[in-house]
C-alpha cells in the first residue's frame, strides 16, 4: 500500500512538471511572437511617418531631454507608460530626434 502511494505521488509530480514546461514554452513562443509583431508595427509606422501618441507628461520627457537628463527622461517614461526599458530607451530616443 505505501509504495502504491509513492507510485501516485511520484506520477502526479511528473506529470505537473511536464505541464509546467509545455505552458512555459508556450508562453515564451507566444512572447516571441508578440515581439515579433511588436518590431514590424514599428517598423510600418515609422515607414509611414506616424508618430505613437504619447502619455500625459510627455512635457515632462521633453523637458529633461533639453536640460540633457536622457537616462531620467527613460526612467520618467518607464513610469508614465508601463514600458520596458529596451521600448522606454528607443522611444525617448525617437522624442530626442
């Protein structure tokens, strides 16, 4: 009876662990994918000329990148709009012509 237990336990556990992976990956490919489609929408509105309407406090970003704060521009952006720094550094960048 004990080891008909720890044949359940152990079969539980393996199979929460392949699940576990099978959910990870899917969920990096579909990150992947999301980057992915995030680049070549840029890359379109670039093409196009069409500039991303920015957050509130886009004067606050502007301001410190004429006083030649950059890294406290990106950190302001950061918290305005949610983005990661890779996203905050390029759009600030992108402001700072």
């Amino acid at each position: 009876m004990n080891s008909d237990l720890w044949t359940i336990i152990g079969a539980a556990a393996v199979v929460i662990v392949v699940l576990a992976s099978t959910m990870d990956a899917r969920h990096k490919t579909l990150e992947r994918r999301l980057r992915h489609m995030d680049r070549k929408l840029n890359l379109v509105m670039e093409h196009l000329g069409i500039e991303e309407p920015g957050p509130e406090g886009m004067a606050e970003i502007d301001a410190l990148l004429h006083k030649g704060k950059k890294v406290e521009a990106i950190k302001r952006y950061r918290e305005l709009t949610g983005a990661g720094l890779v996203e905050a550094k390029e759009a600030v960048e992108r402001r700072e012509g």
